[in-house]
C-alpha cells in the first residue's frame, strides 16, 4: 500500500498539458464518487488525471491500459516527472512484468489483469480508486470491467470509479451513474488530402501489395512538402503492414529515421519512439499500428498518412472461427489520427482514401463484444458469479450465436454446468492468463506444463508460421534462430511457473510430448482429416494449407489458426489454415473424445430408406456401417425430408395430385372443416395423414394417405363441390382440371367445342363460388376460344369461330344457334 502522506505536484506534471485545465471540475466531480471523463488524444488525460484522482484518495489507485506497450510508457512518463523510478510512487503489473512497492500509489495494469485481480478479491482489498482508461475503444475486457466494478461500487461507496474516453457514449455515465468531465483541446490548423488508391486496398492474400506501395508513394510525395522541422506519423493496419511499408520507404530516404511502432517492439525501441527526436536528431518518419491513435504520443508529429484501416476482432458464425481481420477503421479513429498531426502547430493529413469512402466508414468502433469470440469473457463473468452476464450492468450484453457458442465450448471443458454457473475445473482454468482453451492444454495430465507451456506460448504471441507449420516454428524457437525468441522464453516460463502451481504434478508424462497433441487439446474442433485437396474439420468447415506448406500429405492435422479465405488455394474449401500440427488419429481420438458419437443416418437413395451406423468426430467420419434402418430413425427422416422438399419427394400419382388439388381447392374457397394440403401444413403434422414406419416411396398412395384427412361428414358432399368429371348438355363427360394455386386461378375443362353445344350455363363449383372456365378446341384439338360465361360466347365470338371453322371442318356441325343444340 502507498504512503497516503505521498502528494503528487500536479503542477509539475500538468505543466504544458491541455487537460489541466480542466483539473479543477475533475477535482469537484470526484466527490460523486464516478467520474466519465471525455478528451480527444493528446490532451494529456492519462498522465495528469491518475495524479489528481490519487490526491483525492487515501490509497492506491489503479489505471488500466489497453496495450501493454502503452502502459509501459504511461508509467515510464508518470515516474520520471515525479522523479522517481518504475515500482516506486509508480508501479506496473503487466504479462511478464510486475514492478510494485509499498510506495506506490499509482499501479498501471492491463485489463485482463485487473479482471483476474477481481476474480481473486472481489472487494478490491487495498485499491481506493479505478481508473479506466481509452474505454472509447470498447474492448471487451474493458467493458466487462466497466459492469463489474459498478457492482463493486454498489458495496464500496468508499470506491472512486473514473472512465476516460476520447469519445462520450452517454450509456456509459448512466451505467456507472457518473458525473461527467469534459476537456477541450484546440487544434491548430489541419490541412485534409485526399489520395485514394487505384485499387481495392485487400485482395484474396490480405492486404494487397498494390495498396502497400501505394501507401509508400503518398507518404514519399507528402514528406517532401512537409516542413523540416516537423516528423511523419503513417498509420498501417497490422505489424506486418507497418514492417512492409518501413521496409519500403528507408531506401528511398537518406537522412532519415524510418521507426517502426508496434506491440512487438522491444521496450529499447518503444522508448525511442515515444520520446520524440533530441536535439541533433535526423527528422523521423514513424510507421505505426493504431497504438499512436489514442494509447501513445509521438511527440513533433506535423504529417500523418492514414491508410484508413484498423485491425478489429470478428467472429465467422457459419464456421465457428474467430479472429483479426483488416477492415475500414470508424470516423472516430481517422478524425483522432489527424489530430495528431495538429497538436503542437499547424499540421497536414493525407487520407489514403476518398470523401465518399470516409463518409461511409462506420460512425464509431465496432465494440468487441459484438464481433468477438466470447469464451474467456463467459468464463470470467462464470466465475464472477454472473453467468452470461444476467444481471451485470453491462455497456452492451453478451449475446447470439458467439455466447451461445461460448457457452457449448466452456460446457465441452467442463468450466461450467448445466446452469452455467462455474465448476471446480473452471476455476483452475480462469486463474491461469491465457484463453480458457489453451489453458486445458496447459493443465492436461496426458501432457505436462514444461511441454503445454512451449506451445502455448507460441499460439499466444500471435506469431505466423512459415507454411502453417508450428512445429518448424517451435523448432526455431528452441533453437533460439527466431527473432521473437526472447519474448517466447519469458512467456514460456512464466506460464510454466503459473500452471505449475495449479496441475497435477504426478500426473506429467515424461518424454516428447508432440505440437499437435497440445494444440488438438487447445481447439479439439479443429481437429482436420485430409479429404481430397482439403481438409475437413471438426466443426464441418473445410479448409486448404497454404500452397506448398510442408504440412501437406499428413492425414491428420491439429489445427491452431484457421481464417476465411479466397481464391485458387481454397478452390474447394471456405477458410484457409494459417497454423497447424501434425497429428495421428489416436491423438486426435483422445483431444476430441467428447466429440466422438455414434449415430444412426438415414436418407432415401432411389425412393428407398437405407441406413448407415457412424462413427465420427465432430463433422468427420471416422467408419460407416450399413444397418436396418429403426423405426425411430426412419419417423425422423420423414418428418425431416417433408418438412425440406416437400410432399413432391413421395412420387405422387396423377390421382394424388387430383385428389390433393381438389381437396386445396375446397380448402381456399369454403375453408374448414375441408382440410389445408399445402406442403408446411402436411409436413407439421405428417402423423395425421401420413404412415411414417414405410421405407419404399412406391409403396405410398397420395390420394389414399390424404383420405385421412377428409371431414366427416362433409367428405360426402366432395364429389359434388369438386367433382373430378362433368356431364355436359350433349353428354360428353370432360375432366376437370383443378388449379395448383386456387388463390390466382380457376378449375379448367378442356373440351372439343361441339360437346358444349346445347350448354347454356356455366357450370359453378364450391357451392356457386368458383366458374369453371372453359377451354375450346378445335375438332383437331387446338384451342379456339376461352371463356367462363358460355352464354355470353354463343351470343357473340361464336359467330367469327363458326365463320372460320365451317370451311376448315365441313363435315362437323356448326348449327347458328349452338345453345339449343347439341349434336
């Protein structure tokens, strides 16, 4: 706990800051107990109001921070203007770093930090006052902290709560019922280009190389117009963006310092970016993700290049993928990136895109909790004792398929129950740092931590495998040839310290335990077995390597990272496998056994039912069986193929398909009790018509099946609403022809003309309500007129026809006067 004599010398550190003007409203505001506090970037909120909130309370007080690398320099900037060192007044708790003393008053966190924090101490034991930090770019563990520590609130009024935004949500004020703090900063002036593409800015790859040296060209012509005394900010996507555009633009400027800025960079090279350029010092150009949006400063920034792109989290509902993919960033995110170029004097922006396309861009960020993978945040809200968030004061609720889908995978794990409150098992795996998928891996008796921890903390450092091969990365990593050896070693070890107090040690195997068994263990639905040029995976998605991995051939492949994709290699499938393992298929037995099952499958072949026993995991079959078919497995089918095709997969007769436009046409017409054949009502209920033990579609009579249907004893009057002949003047008998959608049209007779001769009346069916309509032929059978008013032919169009026909047709009789006639 930190001294509570200990003051910060607010002056000092707001010196030069926007925000300290408004230092006294946020002074008054904390008396409310909840604080929202709106800034754009750069104002200088999260190094001045820390102080200010820290003055106020008597204890610690805790800031998040969404990156680590910006809690990093938040807590680099905050010590050395109180002249202090990192774990003295100010301390950080990140993944792999904890730098805390008894003096510190100001403790820096991640998000999932201090979410595990409260998961451990719900009362927050020690902390006076939260601060959360860039909630404007609702992440999901922000969020998450944003209902959670109301409710802590609810029970600690002595609990200072303050929320900082560069924009202001108006639900996040009522949730935490706060009093409100704004902080104007004005720019100076900023000059709007506008440099669009010649191309789409992705192709079926990811970024399209076209669009990278477009980029690249923009940010060379700008920087020549760009005043010396002034540095670039360029804003790329990903951190292989920023790498390929660095790349690009270091030959083509001597004298120039072409930095990077990324989460991957090492805190040497963090440093010298956000310190700014010394005295002396050549004029930079920085590539950056959107780290430099509104988590970091640059400092000396008068040009910015914006790709107008952002790396967001989205979720493939139809294949159960979640993942990072490039899109359009929001309004909000292109607007703060300009203002960075107009913070310290007048600036210049180039947009890499049009007016038309920035006015369509998204208004705000996309909140994560509407496009994530939402296991590890079902699980915490499990254990917090608030399942799926019922209940929780939440900006926006978990919920649709990704919750539901998290529910079944924490279900699959055992973290929850039925109720989905959480288990003994969930709660070893919500104490370890990782995804709760992962963390099975880790404390899985079949494999030991020292061999899960290897391959859990490469899949969790988001690193791309050559090939989609993880273990000639994991064999690059242990040889210490990777550059990103470092950073794995430490987070290896650091998971290996966690879980070992957790699992079992006399359960750890001894040996080699292979990558694939791990991962297979981490995404058991992932699972994949080769199937042509292809993989089939567990979920039922399919997906292909990358051309020429050398993963290709195996039978069997854990899979890690999957992703949509396009394109000639995966001509045959809908996603692309960007990390996998091989795997034999008793490993694959053992990670998926709770995805093993057996089941009966039937399906009509020729109009016959035929069945198979199955064996399979997930989507893959494993062995296929011919067997009888069950009684109930073939009631099951029917219901299933006439609910999806419809009653035409039975075969019908010409008699049935009478009988059922008969019985369809005194359904519209004169309604119940005469029965609704329309293929929805027959298929909801095939039971009442319907023998659902047969297994030969021949051996189905349509007309008979329907029978059962008829109302008693209004079944008798049938023939005489809807008769299948009628007897007309001359005797001829002539079909009738009942319409497929009675609604739009009409019974029809189709008849030689001189077997209505002596017909006066049009005959009327369903008790008067339908005419039928009449089709005349010629004596060849070809059609001469069509009427429903017989009456109204004989007296008029007769005459041309008989005038025409006479000639054509002597020796049949055309009298004058055919209604008092017939032949």
């Amino acid at each position: 706990m930190g001294d509570p004599a200990a003051r910060f010398d607010l002056d000092r550190i707001g010196a030069g800051l926007p925000f300290a003007a408004a230092v006294g409203d946020l002074e008054d505001a904390l008396s409310a107990g909840a604080v929202v506090i709106e800034a754009p970037p750069g104002t200088g909120k999260t190094t001045l109001v820390p102080p200010v909130v820290a003055n106020a309370v008597p204890g610690r007080v805790v800031l998040t921070q969404p990156r680590r690398i910006a809690a990093g320099a938040a807590a680099r900037r905050l010590a050395s203007l109180t002249g202090t060192r990192v774990g003295d007044l100010v301390g950080i708790t990140i993944r792999g770093r904890h730098e805390v003393g008894p003096a510190t008053r100001i403790e820096i966190v991640t998000p999932g930090v201090l979410l595990r924090r409260l998961i451990g101490d719900p009362a927050l034991t020690g902390v006076d006052a939260v601060v959360l930090d860039e909630v404007h770019e609702r992440g999901l563990d922000t969020d998450l902290l944003v209902g959670m520590l109301a409710e802590v609130r609810a029970l600690r009024d002595d609990l200072t709560l303050v929320a900082m935004s560069a924009t202001l949500d108006d639900r996040l004020a009522d949730v935490l019922g706060a009093r409100v703090v704004r902080a104007e900063h004005v720019l100076h002036p900023l000059e709007v280009d506008w440099a669009p593409p010649p191309g789409p800015f992705a192709d079926t790859r990811g970024l399209a190389r076209d669009f990278v040296d477009h980029v690249v060209a923009v940010t060379l012509d700008a920087w020549e117009r760009t005043p010396a005394a002034g540095d670039a900010l360029v804003f790329m996507p990903a951190v292989a963006d920023v790498e390929h555009v660095a790349r690009g633009l270091r030959p083509r400027l001597p004298g120039v310092d072409v930095l990077e800025l990324h989460g991957r960079l090492p805190l040497a090279d963090q440093d010298r970016v956000t310190a700014g350029r010394g005295e002396g010092d050549p004029p930079r150009v920085v590539v950056t993700t959107a780290l430099a949006e509104s988590s970091l400063t640059v400092p000396g920034v008068r040009l910015v290049v914006d790709a107008g792109l952002s790396r967001e989290p989205r979720r493939d509902a139809a294949r159960a993928m979640s993942g990072l993919v490039t899109v359009r960033c929001s309004r909000d995110a292109a607007i703060q990136r300009a203002g960075r170029a107009a913070r310290e004097g007048p600036g210049r922006v180039v947009r890499c895109y049009d007016r038309h396309t920035f006015g369509a861009m998204p208004a705000h960020v996309t909140p994560e909790v509407a496009v994530a993978d939402l296991t590890a945040a079902a699980l915490t809200l499990a254990a917090w004792g608030a399942p799926a968030g019922v209940g929780l004061p939440l900006p926006d609720p978990l919920s649709g398929p990704a919750l539901t889908d998290a529910l079944r995978i924490l279900t699959d794990l055992g973290a929850i129950d039925d109720d989905g409150r959480i288990t003994d098992e969930g709660r070893r795996l919500v104490a370890l740092p990782t995804d709760p998928r992962l963390a099975r891996a880790l404390l899985a008796p079949e494999v030991g931590t020292a061999a899960a921890a290897e391959v859990v903390a490469m899949l969790g450092d988001d690193l791309r495998p050559e090939g989609a091969d993880l273990e000639r990365l994991l064999t690059a990593l242990r040889s210490g040839r990777h550059p990103a050896v470092g950073r794995w070693r430490r987070e290896r070890d650091r998971l290996r310290r966690i879980a070992s107090g957790i699992a079992d040690p006399s359960s750890a195997p001894d040996g080699h335990t292979p990558v694939g068994a791990v991962v297979a263990l981490a995404q058991p639905g992932w699972i994949a077995r080769r199937s042509g040029e292809s993989y089939l995976l567990a979920t039922g998605t399919r997906a292909a390597l990358p051309p020429g991995s050398s993963l290709a051939g195996h039978a069997w492949l854990a899979v890690a990272d999957v992703a949509r994709a396009q394109g000639r290699a995966t001509a045959d499938s809908g996603a692309m496998i960007r990390a996998a393992a091989p795997l034999t298929e008793d490993g694959a037995l053992r990670a998926g056994s709770h995805l093993v099952a057996d089941e009966e499958r039937c399906l009509l072949d020729g109009g016959k039912v035929v069945a198979r026993r199955i064996r399979r995991l997930g989507a893959i079959e494993l062995s296929t069986t011919p067997t009888p078919p069950s009684p109930a497995a073939v009631e099951a089918l029917w219901r299933e193929v006439l609910q999806r095709d419809g009653i035409d997969v039975l075969r019908p007769s010409r008699a049935g398909v009478a009988f059922r436009r008969r019985l369809a046409f005194l359904h519209h017409h004169l309604g119940a009790p005469w029965p609704d054949v329309s293929d929805a009502a027959l298929a909801a209920a095939p039971e009442s018509w319907f023998d659902l033990t047969v297994t030969r579609v021949d051996a189905v009579d349509l007309a008979v099946r329907l029978q059962a249907l008829l109302p008693w004893p209004q079944a008798a009057r049938l023939d005489e609403l809807a008769p299948t002949h009628l007897v007309l003047a001359g005797g001829t008998r002539a079909r009738v022809e009942y319409p497929v959608d009675p609604s739009a049209e009409r019974p029809v007779v189709a008849v030689r003309l001189q077997a209505c001769f002596g017909q006066v009346r049009t005959p009327v069916l369903a008790d008067g309500r339908a005419p039928v309509v009449f089709h005349l032929l010629s004596p060849a059978g070809r059609p001469l007129a069509i009427t429903d008013d017989l009456a109204s032919f004989w007296a008029g169009p007769y005459a041309h026809v008989r005038a025409e026909m006479r000639g054509r047709y002597p020796k049949h009789a055309w009298p004058q006067d055919p209604s008092r006639e017939h032949p």
